[in-house]
C-alpha cells in the first residue's frame, strides 16, 4: 500500500527526525534504507517509509505507516530489527514520534 496522508486513514504514523554530521549523512540515509528494505517491510503492519534527507546535510527525517500502534510496537520489540535500528542510533541522535493526520491541504 503506498504511503496515505488523510485525516480519514486509520494508521499509525511516526515521525523520526535524525541529526547527524553532513558527512555521515549518506551512510545514514543507506543505513535506513537497507534496514528497511530488508527487514522492516516484512514486519506485520507495515504500510510505508519514506526516508528524506535535508539539503543542509545534518538532517534525515523517516516518515513511516503502520497499521497500528501494536504493528510499531512488535517492531520495535523485535530484536533483529534492532539490531539495524542501533546501527542507524550509532550515527546520529534521533526524536521519534507518532502522529495521527489532522488535515491535508493541496493546491
């Protein structure tokens, strides 16, 4: 399922916002990318991740669905994939937060 952003969807939305060393940042970005393309897509739950990076360099944001809030959290709690979420702790510090969509707006 691709990426949905409306008030009306049922999902469980984080928002990971990682700061890093402009140098790291790639090795950040592919760290994310690997974990996730690998491992965390397979996870029971999953809708999406979107992972940016900021043109400034220290910033990698992860925008990712899950189904629920207990599909996040079996995430979270297994240990292989956080075994690859360390490894992306080990380059920045990051903020996570889950989120509900209150309203969209387009041109």
């Amino acid at each position: 399922m691709p990426t949905t952003i409306e008030p009306q969807a049922e999902l469980t939305t984080l928002v990971n916002v990682f700061t890093v060393a402009p140098e790291r940042q790639r090795e950040l970005v592919d760290t994310l990318t690997v974990a996730t393309e690998k491992l965390i897509r397979h996870r029971e739950g999953f809708i999406s991740a979107n992972i940016h990076a900021s043109t400034d360099g220290t910033r990698v944001l992860n925008y990712a669905q899950w189904s629920d809030p207990a599909a996040h959290q079996a995430m979270l709690d297994d240990p292989e994939c956080l075994d690859h979420l360390a490894a992306a702790a080990a380059l920045a510090t990051f903020d996570p937060h889950v989120y509900t969509v209150d309203s969209v707006h387009h041109a």
